[in-house]
C-alpha cells in the first residue's frame, strides 16, 4: 500500500513544487534586493535614519534600532520593541535599504497599533510550532490505522490534518501582515521626503513587492503540503 510518503510519486512532485516555490521566491528577492541596493536614494539618508524618521512621525518612542549581523537578516522582535536591520540596510543609502527599513518599522507601527492580522498572527505562531509536529505524529498514526477506510483513522487524521494545517493558516494570516507593512513603508518613504520621484518609488516598490512573493510562495507550498497529506490518508475522495 506504499506506506511511507517516500515510496509516492506524487510526494516528489509536491516537494520539488515547494523547492522550486521557495528558492524561486528566494532568487527574486535576493535579484531585486541586490540590484536596487546599488541605486543611491537621493535623500542620502541610512535605512537606519530613515527608520527613525518613520518611527519619529507615527508617535513612536520605546522602539530601538539596532544594527545585526546576517545578509536579510532585518526583521522587527516585539518582544524586545527592537527593529533590527541588517550592515547593508543599516548603513546603506540606497532604495533596498530605505525600502526594507521602512517595512520593517512597519510592523512596529502594526504592533503600536494593534493590527488586527498581527495580533491573529501572534496568536497563531505558538500553535504552528507545536501544533503542526504533533498533528505530523497524528497524520502517521492515522496511516498505520488506515486513513479514511474506517472511523478511527479519520477521526485521528482530521485531527492531525488540522493541526498540520495551523501552519498553513500562519501562513494566510502573515499575507496581509506583511503587504500592510510594505504598504506602509510605500506611502510613507515619499510623505517624509525619504525617496522622491516615480522612479524612486518604483524600485522601492520592486524590492517589497518581491519579497513579498516569499511569503505568497510559502503560502502555497503549505496548501500543497497539507493538500498531499489529505490525499494521502484518502480524505479527499480519490482512491483507497
Ligand atoms: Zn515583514
């Protein structure tokens, strides 16, 4: 009955889908970063002094701004209240930087704010960690009791494909997370005088609009995943 995932055919499909969804995004992003972080923003700001700009006009000051180590690394921690930015974000002058620093003070303005999506986000983080290797466990038990063919194997596999799924529901939710954060480094780069012009905008725009297809992609590759798994235990119809 080809019980392990790796004996299926059809597993290889959907894992080389993901590394093709994934590393594609990567690639863009990496592109657009690397080829915008080149093209000096005419303000002559650092990403980190625009996101103090930023952070200064929406009211903010228990936020701090540190400089990390890593190429990508920028990402805002809400625990600490801490935008931490990348040496080539941080210190550089060019429309990546301005773009990504701006985007990331954009999530500490969702948190001053409490965005609705961010505090679902937050709440669902916990259960994507644990709840997605647990209903794993389930899913293979359900296996070993036969899937769909009878009561218990369903039962255990509904469970378990709605725990796995947990990381497909973080996924949807940091959707509209990460586009309102780069909706609101876009608005905000030309109000404060950070970038100017259409041009500038534009490959401000590339760089977000890029990285935001990271998360568009892995949105799907959790659907794919959670989609086989379904299959898999004859929970979608099809054959067993
Ligand atoms: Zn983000």
């Amino acid at each position: 009955m080809g019980f392990f995932a790796m004996w299926d055919p059809l597993y290889w499909v959907v894992m080389l889908a993901t590394l093709i969804l994934s590393g594609g995004a990567s690639m863009m992003v990496k592109g657009a970063f690397n080829r915008y972080s080149k093209v000096r923003a005419s303000s002559g700001v650092t990403g980190a002094e625009a996101a103090q700009v930023m952070l200064n006009k929406a009211g903010i000051s228990d936020v701090q701004i540190q400089r990390v180590s890593g190429f990508l690394s920028d990402h805002y921690d809400p625990r600490a209240k801490v935008v931490r930015l990348s040496p080539e974000v941080h210190d550089g002058r060019s429309l990546a930087s301005l773009g990504v620093a701006c985007h990331e003070v954009g999530h500490a303005i969702q948190h001053a704010k409490k965005y609705t999506p961010l505090v679902w986000r937050n709440a669902v983080v916990p259960m994507a960690g644990f709840g997605s290797n647990i209903g794993f466990v389930l899913i293979i038990i359900s296996m070993l009791l036969g899937g769909a063919s009878n009561f218990f194997g369903t039962s255990v596999g509904l469970l378990g494909l709605g725990l796995f799924g947990t990381i497909f529901l973080f996924q949807v939710i940091n959707l509209p997370v990460e586009f309102d954060a780069s909706f609101r480094a876009k608005r905000m780069l030309p109000q404060l005088g950070l970038i100017s012009g259409p041009s500038e905008a534009s490959g401000v725009a590339k760089v977000l609009n890029a990285a935001a297809m990271t998360y568009v992609a892995g949105a799907v590759a959790a659907l794919l995943n959670l989609l086989y798994w379904a299959h898999r235990l004859g929970l979608l119809g099809g054959r067993r």
